[in-house]
C-alpha cells in the first residue's frame, strides 16, 4: 500500500485509464476507442493527481 502513495501520478494514471477503457466500453466502442479514451482520461488522472499531491505536500 505504501508504494501506491509514494507515487500518486502513476495511480492516478492508472485509474484514469481504467475509468476510460470502462467508459469507452459503456458507450460501445471499438478497441481503439477505448484507447483513445483511456489515454486520454488517464492524462487528466495523472495530472489531478499530481496537483492534489503538490497542493498536500505545500500545506505541510
């Protein structure tokens, strides 16, 4: 459990990505659909995560 908080961005990515692919399923999509979508939310997953860490790591 700690190696997934020592790097948010990469678990933030990770979820992003599988919340695209699942997203990408519901709506029926082909294969490059879902990757499209699960590269795509995974980069705002990445980025949210990132910023929610530097915001946590300024506050202390």
């Amino acid at each position: 459990m700690t190696y997934i908080l020592q790097y948010p961005a990469i678990f933030g990515m990770t979820l992003g990505a599988i919340f695209g692919i699942f997203l990408a399923i519901r709506r029926q999509g082909k294969i490059l659909d879902m990757l499209q979508y699960g590269a795509s939310c995974g980069i705002i997953g990445g980025l949210l995560a990132l910023v929610v860490n530097v915001v946590i790591l300024r506050m202390g």
